[in-house]
C-alpha cells in the first residue's frame, strides 16, 4: 500500500465520504421493494400484524427463549421492562453503558444507583454492588457491553441470594453466546436493540425476551398488541409497537444474520492482527462470550504511550472522513439529568471515568471492508508514529 | 309462519332476511374483508418507493434523515406554524410536550374523560394528575366552561383534545389559558385536516400533538408530530426526542428518551401527504353516502361535520337515539360478528376506569350518560360507497328486527 499523507498536514482525505460508526446492514433495494410491496398488497401497516407476528416466531426460535415481544425501539422497551417488573425505589446498573439504560428508569420513577465496570471486560464490577445496595433498591440492570456479556450466571445467583430483580439491557448483544447458549433468557428478561446501528435492524427497533407467561402479558398489555392474547392488568400502557415496515426489515436482517455476524468477525480480526503492534492502543475483545456478533470495534487509547490523546486521534480520522467516536461520552454520570444527583459520583467511578476519556470506537459493519480497515489502521499507526508533529500541530490549532 | 320471515328486507342483493342470518346468531359473515373504522390510507406505491430512494442512497435509516426533516417541513408549511418535530408516536409526542409544557411544582392536568382510552396514561407517565373534565352534551367536547370548572391551584397544564367530529371551543380554551396563566397543548389527533373560523388547526395553543397511526387521516405506518410556533419548545422537543442531545457527544436537557421517527414511516407519511385532497375528496364522498342513508333508519342520528370550514369527513359517528331499539354496545357486537368493525365511542370514559395512579376522582353525568350512546361507523380508504349501502341496509334490518335480536342475544347470553 502506497505511504499515506495524513489528510489534517495536507494530505488527501483517506475516505472521499465520510465513513460512519454503526453496523448499518440493509437489504438490497429489490429485496426491500419486494417487502413493502407485500405490505401494500395486504394494506396491514401496524397492530401486531403478520409480519411482526412472524417476527416474534422466529426470534423465539433464533433466541431459544418463550416470549419475545417486538417493540417501537430498545429504550421505550427498557421502560416497559421497569414497569413490568413493578421495580420502584432504586435500581443498580453500570456506570459505563449508554445513556437510555438510566433514562429508563428515571421514566419510570426509578433513581439510578451506578456501580463501576471492571477495567478489562468494561462490564459491571459484581465484587462492587455490594456496597451499594440499600433497602431502597430492588433490582439490578446488567448491560452486555461491547457484543459481550456481564457475566449473567453470577449477576442471576447474586440477585438471588439478596432477593433482587434482575434484568439485562442486552442492545449491543443480539445473537451472542454465554456458554454456548444465546443471551435472552438470563434473568427475568432481557432488552434487544434493533436499531440501524447494531446488527439486527429493523430502522428503528428492539424486543424483549422472557420465559416468563406472566411477564410477557404484562408486556405485552404495556405495549398494546391488538389481539395477542389477554390483556391482564397493568399500571399503565403506552405505545411501544413495531409497525410491519420495521418488521419486514428485522425478518430480512435476522435472515442476513450469519453472513453479517461472518463479516464483522473477519474485519474484527483484520483490525486485531493490524492494531497489535501499535503501542498505546488495545482493542477491548468481546468478554465473557462463547460466540460474539463483533458489532462494536472499541479500543483504549494510553496517552502516554500512543503520544497522543483519544481526542486529537478522533480528530485526526476525521480530517480522513473516518467517522471515529468517543463512547461513552462524557458518560452518563456527566450527562444532563444525572451529573449533579448524586455526590462524589465521580470519586466513586474511577474506572468509568478512565473509559470514558480513553476509548474510541471505530467503525465496523455494512460500509467497512478489508481495505479500510487496512487504511484506518494505517492511519492510526501513522498518528503514533508522528505523534510529535502532530502535538506540535495541535498546540498551534487545537483540536 | 314466524313473523321473521314475513319480515323480509325488501332489496335483492341483502343477504339477511331471517334474525337467525345475523352471523351472532349462526348466519354467515356480511363482509368476508373486515370494515373498520380506520382510515388505513395507502398512496400510489411509486411514490411511496421514489420517497424511500431518497434514504436508500444516502444508506441513513434513522436520526435526522433526510425524510423526517422534509417531512417535517412540508407539515409545518401544511399547517402554517414555524416548527413541526415528528415522533415515532403520538403517544411519546404528547408524553414529552406535556411533561415540557406543564408548570414546574404543580401537579394536575386538566382533561376531558370522553376521550381516547390512553389519555390517562399518557398523563401517568409524565406523573401528572388527570383531572377530567366534563363536555358540552351538543358537541362531545369539553368547552371553555367546562375546562375553567377543573382548574385550581395545582394546574400544571390543560390538554385541550378535540372530539372526533369537528373540533372544541379553541378560542374560548386558549383565551382561558391565557388568563389565568396555564400553558394550553391541543391533542388534535382527530382533527390534523380541519379549519376553525380563526384559523387553520395546528397553530393554536401552545403546542398541538398529532398522530401518523395507519388509523388516522395521515398514514405513516406509526408516528406522530407536534407543531408550534415556540423556538425554545421545538428545540427541547427535537433533543428530548434523542435522549437529550444536541449534537454529537453533548446531552443536555435531562428527561430525554428514544422517540425518533424512522426513513421507511417518514417515506409512508409524504407519500400519502401528497394524496392527502384526493383522501379527502373520498371520505366526503362516503360521508354523503352515510348522510343520505342513514336518513332513513330511523333511531340513528349521524354526527355531522361543519361545512362552513375545511374538514376531513374522515370519522363517521352516530348516536343511538331512545328509539333505537338496541343498546349500544349490543349493536356494536351484532355488527362486529358481520365483520362490521363500529366501537363504542369512547366507552367506558376514563374517570370510570380503574387507575393505579394518582388522579382527581370526578363526578361527569354528561359524560357518562354520552358514552352510552355514540359508535363509529367503518370509514377510510377500505371502504366503498357500495360497502356503507350494506352498512346501511344492514342497520335498518338491525332496526325492523330490534326487539327480537335482542331477544335472542338474551336467549344466548343465557345458554
């Protein structure tokens, strides 16, 4: 590959557009002129209708768990989980997730209590809950970060034991294995995101999956379902349906699935083999998994090593329209709603706070091939290795 | 001879001519497709596909695409306001410009009960009381009076919702908001078509919540839009919508959550825009068909729209008069067994509903006395002006044969 010149010296951008983040996987116009005009021709558009019905079939099959219950999108399905599960008072989740696990249960009146992740996997830091349980809390949120898993087997004992609920929000872990066995039935439920960015999507969209009858007709109840099965009571409803448009395009992505999840895979390992021998980057690998969807690509960035920060790298690959992102960021402990709620939250979260300034997630999926990922680490390498030019370039512009 | 048979409906191509042919009571269905009361709007396929194109080239599916944002502008320049923000639902559009639009450390929100069956529930998510309010008995909506009887000192907000028939006291609402200083959001669902004498709806109050459910006048598979002319509430809306960010990175109001519209709905909702008139011309077109039939059944009278100003002639509601030989919601089982699908109009009215959240209890005897009378008769794009004859015939053999379906309905209750 001919040597590179970084596009923020003067170079060429690498990419002539901007490549995103996010899996972004899409079937081909035909297909997808195909599926609608199916729904045109049954003028079914929403209400739980065949194309969601077959939706929920085969997920319950794909996920080996009883019920899955499709909905609108992965946050509003995170809020019908608190209110199914009647959880009140405070509820434990990790502090490195992403900002709608908290949103969740501050909607449904429900304080957040953050517990740190451990410093390797990213997932929360079981030996710490402990010290955060009070007679207010009832239950815990696991996340799975990262197309791997927080090690449900001993969260599900852990809750056990002191008599609390647990759920998962699994939106990064659709089609994932603990053990050789699919993430989805762990816990009382679990929550799916299928929205374009990960790698089931329907658009906009998710599911909740439990192996409890009661549960899911509660759910089902809270999202409103036209006719699957009997409502029973519930506090409240509301609208968390998934229309047959975005139906049709989770059935067509979960048909794409082993092909999606083989192409991640190979770029995951393309990135691996290429970033190894980088000092001061080190990819995050999928944890606790026996089998993983790779649909995140996220490394640590170590300042003192790399020669540069996270964010002068982030804006390097910018200025090559690669779309690199900081994420978490600035972490849901510093975002609006939560940053002020609760003292010395950030004394409390040192772990956190070191992901959040350090990691970068760069972009895998639909729009990535062998080739740019060759490039973008060729031109991470090179940002190593210029590190001096380009602090001394930074000083004189910012970043 | 039994008398049901002397009874025969006098048109050839009427199905029914003994009691035991209603399909509740053992004869075949009426209409072998369901005829329902939404609207189910479909455009040309074309359009609808030259729209996802659009999308389709730039692979972005979701967050700020370049649908919803044409989509958005188009309804504000349909409906004359400043700003529009679309939402995966009218539901979750309501939820976050209520809990924007309430006054900070009061409690209530002031509703009508004859109303749709969530209203309550939208109110619980955003932990205000539903105090509801009675309606006028002539227009099913709640009026300034009515309103003004529900405020105290706790009123956070009114949500001012129009009936599905023409619209409530808009000027009388909104000057008593202004007032006595309580913000006003219209639920103007039903009403996305309609003109009032001073102005086009969408532009009143502070805000107005509207819906894209395939059910109503403009489908967009799911969805729902709110227009306002506040630049302050349509940039709050716009971050609350994507959990409080604006821009990459930098969330910054708190109450966010997930209620973006996706491409594919967003493509939906422009195409069937663009036919909105001939929609319209349609639902007209069936409206005079019921107006001219129902004449003649006695017992019902259709609820008809004001046509001094522009209206959708989308909903079709009738009243069962004392006459009527049936109870309503007898009437709605007989008609749904013939695939006929009419509901009860707003029935049970929430305060009669059993709640697991706070609420003002209330006494409204025209509520409730209104909720046992009204159903919605099919309408929308499924249903032709030939269906609504044998909709219509289908009532007046209901009416000559009142007293002994419901004879045999008892009969079969009893078994």
């Amino acid at each position: 590959m001919k040597s590179h010149r970084l596009a923020l010296l003067g170079g060429t951008a690498a990419f002539a557009k901007m490549l995103p983040v996010g899996q972004l996987y899409f079937p081909s116009w035909d297909r997808y002129e195909a599926a609608m005009r199916g729904i045109f021709e049954r003028r079914y558009y929403t209400n739980q209708g065949p194309l969601v019905q077959q939706l929920e079939a085969r997920l319950q099959e794909f996920l080996d768990v009883k019920h899955v219950i499709c909905v609108t999108n992965a946050t509003i399905g995170l809020m019908m989980a608190a209110e199914a599960l009647g959880l009140s008072g405070k509820v434990v989740l990790p502090s490195f997730t992403f900002i709608a696990s908290a949103q969740s249960l501050s909607w449904t009146g429900i304080e957040p209590v953050f517990c740190d992740v451990n410093p390797s996997t990213h997932q929360i830091d079981i030996d710490k809950i402990d010290a955060l349980l009070d007679d207010q809390v009832t239950g815990i949120m696991g996340v799975n970060l990262w197309g791997g898993a927080s090690d449900p087997l001993a969260l599900e004992s852990f809750a056990y034991d002191r008599d609390l609920k647990l759920y998962f929000d699994s939106a990064h872990a659709f089609g994932c294995e603990v053990n050789h066995k699919k993430i989805a039935g762990f816990g009382s439920l679990e929550v799916f995101s299928f929205h374009a960015t990960k790698i089931l999507s329907a658009t906009e969209g998710g599911c909740l999956c439990t192996n409890d009858v009661m549960l899911a007709a509660k759910l089902r109840n809270i999202r409103s379902s036209y006719g699957a099965g009997r409502p029973v009571p519930v506090v409240k409803t509301s609208n968390g349906r998934m229309s047959e448009a975005q139906a049709a395009i989770a059935l067509m992505s979960l048909d794409d699935f082993p092909e999606n999840q083989k192409k991640n895979a190979m770029l995951f390992c393309k990135y691996e083999e290429r970033l190894k021998n980088i000092p001061g980057i080190k990819l995050v690998k999928p944890a606790g998994v026996t089998f993983s969807n790779y649909q995140y690509l996220v490394c640590e960035v170590d300042e003192n090593i790399f020669g540069l920060s996270r964010d002068s790298l982030i804006a390097v690959l910018k200025a090559e329209n690669v779309n690199a992102r900081r994420y978490f960021y600035p972490g849901v402990h510093r975002s609006a709603g939560y940053k002020n709620s609760i003292r010395g939250l950030i004394d409390d979260l040192p772990v956190t706070e070191s992901l959040c300034a350090s990691c970068i997630q760069l972009p895998i999926g639909a729009m990535v091939d062998c080739d740019s990922v060759d490039m973008i680490c060729e031109i991470i390498d090179k940002c190593q290795r210029s590190a001096g030019l380009l602090k001394s370039f930074f000083a004189e512009h910012g970043e | 001879m039994p008398l049901s048979q002397k009874k025969m409906v006098n048109v050839a191509v009427f199905s029914k001519n003994l009691v035991r042919d209603l399909a509740c009571l053992g004869g075949s269905r009426f209409f072998a497709e369901p005829k329902s009361t939404s609207s189910l709007g479909q455009p040309n396929f074309g359009r609808f596909l030259r729209y996802s194109e659009q999308f389709f080239k730039q692979q972005h599916y979701t967050n700020n695409g370049v649908l919803v944002n044409q989509l958005e502008e188009r309804l504000a320049e349909f409906h004359g306001t400043h700003f529009c923000v679309a939402f995966c639902s009218g539901f979750w559009g309501l939820v976050l410009t209520m809990a924007s639009l309430a006054l900070k450390r009061k409690s209530e929100v002031v509703m009508p009960s004859l109303t749709y069956r969530r209203m309550a529930d939208i109110a619980a998510w955003t932990r205000l009381k539903p105090n509801f309010c009675e309606v006028d008995s002539g227009t099913l909506a709640m009026s300034r009076q009515t309103v003004n009887d529900c405020i105290n000192s706790e009123t956070a907000l009114i949500v001012a919702v129009h009936p599905i028939v023409n619209c409530c006291d808009i000027e009388g609402i909104v000057s008593l908001g202004k007032e006595r200083g309580i913000p006003v959001l219209f639920d103007s669902v039903e009403s996305v078509y309609e003109t009032v004498s001073a102005g086009k709806v969408g532009i009143f109050g502070d805000a107005e919540c509207f819906s894209m459910h395939a059910s109503k006048l403009l489908n967009g598979f799911e969805g729902g839009y709110v227009t306002t002319n506040n630049v302050e509430l349509a940039r709050r809306l716009t971050s609350l919508r994507t959990y409080g960010f604006e821009g990459q990175d930098n969330c910054v109001i708190p109450g966010g959550l997930n209620a973006k519209l996706n491409e594919i709905h967003a493509a939906m909702a422009l195409a069937n825009l663009d036919e909105l008139e001939q929609l319209v011309i349609d639902n007209c077109r069936r409206y005079r068909s019921y107006q001219a039939g129902l004449v003649n059944v006695p017992g019902i009278r259709l609820l008809e729209f004001n046509e001094t100003t522009k209206t959708s002639f989308k909903n079709i509601v009738v009243e069962l008069l004392d006459d009527w030989p049936l109870m309503r919601d007898e009437t709605v089982a007989v008609l749904n067994a013939e695939n006929v699908l009419a509901r009860a109009y707003y029935s049970p009215p929430l305060h009669q509903k059993k709640m697991g959240y706070s609420y003002v209890p209330a006494t409204l005897e025209v509520t409730d006395y209104l909720a046992q009378r009204f159903m919605l008769l099919p309408c929308g794009d499924f249903v032709t002006c030939d269906d609504i004859g044998k909709i219509i015939q289908l009532l007046k053999f209901i009416q000559s044969h009142g007293a002994e379906i419901a004879r045999c309905l008892t009969e079969m209750k009893a078994k």
